[in-house]
C-alpha cells in the first residue's frame, strides 16, 4: 500500500469534519486585526476588527450541554491512527496491522518513514508519533473499558490489567493543545507543505503537550490573532515593482508579536497578491509580478479581497 496525501484526507473526511467545525467554540480568538499600510503609513482603525466566528454544539438543531472532551481527545487520536494506516499498510493476507503493532511502529526510533513535509523534519515527526503511543491507554479507556472525568476537567485514563506504568491524564488545556496540534499535522501532510509561520505555531502546539511526548519543547509562537496588512507594491523608476516587508514586519511584530500575518497587496492596476508575510525575504525588498509571483505570493480575486479595504487602489 502506498500512501497518498489526497487519499489520506478522504480517509479522515468524518474526523477533519467534526474538529474543524468544533474550533471556534473552543479556541480563543480575537478576530482578524486589519492594518492599513497603502499609503507607506501604519494607519489602524478599530472598527476593522473582525469578530470571531462562534460554534455552540446542538442536537437536532436544538443547542445541548455536554462534555465533548473525550470525543475530541479519541477523534483527534484517530486521525493518527488512520495516518499509520496509510503509511505501514496491511498484513499480507489482507488483514490490517493491530493499534498495538502501530504503537510498536510510531515507537521504534523515528518512527515509520514520514512523508511530506515531515520527510526532513523528524523533530515534528517523532513527536506526533510518541504522542500517538504514550496516549493510547487512554484511547483504550475512551473506546473499551470506560474513563474518568474528573471535577477539575482531566480527562484520565483507567489502568489495564497488569499496567505498571500510570494511567494518562490529560488537562483540558493539554487537551486544546493536542487537538489543535493535530489539526495542523493534518492540514499539512493534505497540502504537502508547512510555511515558517505553522511551523512556528505547531512547534508552540506541540510544546503544550511535552508531557506526552516527552521528547523536550521545540519553542515556536503559538498564533493568537490574525492580523490583515494592507499595502501597495512600490513601483520603481524601471517600471517594476516590489515591496519590502521588513519595516512593515517590524512595526506589526511590536504591535501583535503573537499574530499570523497576512498579506493584501495592491497593485496600480487593480490586481491583488495576497501570502503570509512571514514567508517574505528577510535580506531584501522582494520583487513583485502579477504575472510571475514569488512562491509566498498568489493573485487573489477581487470577490476574497474586496471586503476588507473601502477603497480601490
């Protein structure tokens, strides 16, 4: 069995459905942060703040109060699991590989080779694959033999039969780290990429559920906001463009230092790009062509676009 990214996401189709639609009720936001920089002039305007989208969890279109925490945890879990199923494959006669032989796999040194983007970056790799491991009597507990909710939140699992090791017992601040960890794991092995930016914020993810894996903190910056810069692309006396992201960086990064930054550029004619402005160069203006974007760029619509400036370039 080969593994294929584009198989892998129908395959997790149900889970990256359940936790995508949970986030917003359960992870802090602050709305987007729009900064007007067309004019070459940091400008903020309060009322640019966009709300955050609230989720509340409902059954039959009714809202309901119950604790999602163990089925976040176990689907969160499995999201793993079906990963090492696509990756390791079945036995011979068909049959496919036991959660204990996948443990034993995610275990063993590095774990089963990673594909992309974790082929060259073991440090994520093998933190995914411990915590897959190192959590699965409480998955066992969720699935098999009943756990424990504790008053304070924990979740905890109940000890096997012969279990010298102590049960798992995650907090539910570890669990929102978990999950959100994992919903960044899976959104980069589908698209097959990891900017600089979610790196960062995975590494940040990860590093709050250290005593899972137990595999020492990696640092990173966990995003805590989205911040909008708006600006144009300055054109030079060649005709060409381009623009330097390092004064605007700057200035954002004291304003916001926990904020995903992202990129609106405006062209003179009425052309948009749009990238994480972490990705920008460091060393340099970068060069701007609609025609011929850098990597970190792309041409946006005008339809995405138009919503958050009141004016055209």
């Amino acid at each position: 069995m080969t593994y294929s990214a584009a198989q892998f996401e129908q395959d997790i189709a149900f889970e990256r459905h359940v936790l995508d639609e949970i986030a917003p009720a359960i992870m802090p936001s602050y709305g987007v942060q729009v900064i007007d920089y067309v004019d070459g002039e940091l400008q903020m305007d309060a009322n640019a703040v966009v709300p955050a989208v609230r989720a509340g969890v409902s059954f039959g279109g009714k809202p309901v109060n119950v604790d999602i925490s163990p089925m976040i945890f176990g689907i969160a879990w499995k999201v793993i699991d079906v990963l090492l199923d696509s990756i390791l494959g079945k036995h011979a006669n068909g049959d496919p590989l036991s959660i204990k032989a996948k443990r034993n796999a995610a275990k063993n040194g590095k774990g089963p080779k990673a594909p992309e983007p974790f082929a060259k970056d073991p440090d994520i790799w093998m933190r995914f694959m411990r915590l897959y491991a190192n959590t699965m009597d409480l998955r066992h507990s969720i699935m098999h033999r009943g756990f424990g909710v504790l008053r304070n939140g924990n979740l905890e699992a109940t000890p096997d039969r012969g279990q010298v090791t102590p049960p798992t017992v995650m907090t539910p601040e570890e669990l929102k780290y978990f999950f959100r960890a994992v919903q960044g794991f899976y959104e980069a092995l589908i698209k097959e990429e990891l900017s600089a930016r979610k790196r960062s914020n995975l590494c940040a993810l990860l590093d709050g559920v250290e005593s899972h894996h137990k595999l020492g903190l990696l640092g990173g910056g966990e995003v805590t906001r989205d911040v909008l810069v708006l600006a144009r692309a300055q054109e030079l006396p060649s005709g060409k463009f381009e623009f330097d992201a390092r004064p605007v960086m700057k200035e954002v990064r004291n304003r916001f230092p926990s904020g995903a930054v992202n990129l609106l550029l405006f062209m003179p004619d009425g052309v948009a790009l749009t990238g994480e402005l972490e990705d920008a160069p460091t060393d340099r203006p970068a060069p701007i062509r609609a025609d011929h974007p850098e990597k970190w760029l792309r041409v946006v619509p005008e339809a995405e676009w138009q919503r958050w400036t009141r004016r055209r370039p």
